[in-house]
C-alpha cells in the first residue's frame, strides 16, 4: 500500500527554505500543560513544521475545557496529553509525538526537563509555572513563559525576552479575576508558539 502523501510537510516547504524546513523539522519541543495555552501552541508549532513534541500533563478533558482548549466533544474523558497527541498526528502523520501523563513536582521536574532542549511553560498555578521556569532555567535550556491572559477587551498581550527566558502575557491579569475565554487564551498560546519558532529559525 503506497503512503499517503504528507500534505502538511508539502504546504510549509511553499513558504520556508530548505536550511528552515531542516530546522523545524529536527527541532524538539517540550509542552508542560496540554490545555488552553499547551494545545493551542503546540499545534501552531506543528503547522509550522516541528515534528517532534514531548507532552506532559496529568489531567483529563473536561466539557469545561472546550470553550479554549483545541479539543472537541469526542475527547471529553481523554487524557489531555493522549487527545493532543491524536490532533498532531492526525495534522502530520510523520511527527513524533512522546506523552507523559504526569503531574510535575518538585521531584519530578527536574528529570523531564532534560528531555528536551526548549519547553513551553502552560501550568495553571503560579507557583508551579514558577517553580518550572526556575527548574528549566538552572538545567541550562529555553523556556517560554506565559503570566495573565484572562478576560476580554484588554490591551493586546506582550512578550519580555530575557536570554533563555520569554515571558508572555499582560504580567497582571489572575485566572481568579479574569474568566480564561478562547481569544486571549490563544493569543498567549500563539506569542509562546512564536517565540519558540524564533528561537528554533534562529
């Protein structure tokens, strides 16, 4: 049976060079949280041509998490990392695409970060997107960041580099004070998604 033709691979070759088309393609990107923010962005890396993913997150696919998230009703009950994995591959069969149905501590932090040279920073709790940056950081490697991203009719989202680090987001906004709705929520996913592809093109 022939193989069916990558379509994905076939689009981005139209609008990257050769020496960027080897570069996504190689590049290894871990995502910590596969919700809104680790689902969105992952899948913006994909469709730019990255091909291989580690994603790590311990929770399931709530009806609640359908109004940002880029799951559909057919995932509800699914491991968000098993979910994730489905959408990539069936976007690009060819990637490469490991899962971890973890939740990362203290203790286990350290370990996975190794993993992979650059990771997407998408935790809910402030503590532990800390906690990751920090742990990331001291293993030598590149982290982006994403800090207030709530409600609605606010100013455009920002982005800070500082060397390893990107932070993105508005810096102020708590989840408790602004409800996480779609467009905010994947406006952060696509400044961490960019920033990403900055530093793999680069």
């Amino acid at each position: 049976m022939l193989k069916k033709e990558n379509l994905l691979r076939q689009g981005i070759a139209r609008y990257l060079d050769t020496a960027q088309v080897a570069a996504v393609r190689s590049a290894r990107v871990g995502v910590a949280g596969a919700g809104g923010l680790g689902s969105n962005a992952a899948l913006m890396l994909a469709r730019s041509g990255v091909e291989h993913f580690l994603l790590v997150d311990d929770d399931r696919v709530d009806a609640s998490n359908l109004n940002r998230q880029q799951f559909w009703p057919r995932h509800v009950g699914m491991p968000k990392v098993e979910a994730l994995r489905e959408l990539l591959l069936e976007l690009n069969p060819a990637a490469q695409v490991e899962t971890l149905q973890l939740r990362l501590t203290a203790e286990t932090m350290a370990d996975v970060v190794r993993a992979c040279p650059l990771w997407l920073e998408a935790l809910d709790g402030a503590q532990d997107k800390r906690l990751f940056v920090e742990t990331v950081m001291a293993a030598g490697l590149r982290v982006a960041s994403a800090s207030g991203m709530g409600g609605y009719g606010r100013e455009p989202l920002g982005r800070r580099r500082l060397g390893r680090l990107v932070v993105v987001g508005d810096f102020a906004t708590d989840v408790a004070e602004a409800a996480p709705l779609a467009p905010r929520v994947t406006e952060a996913a696509a400044l961490l998604a960019d920033a990403a592809l900055t530093w793999i093109l680069e």
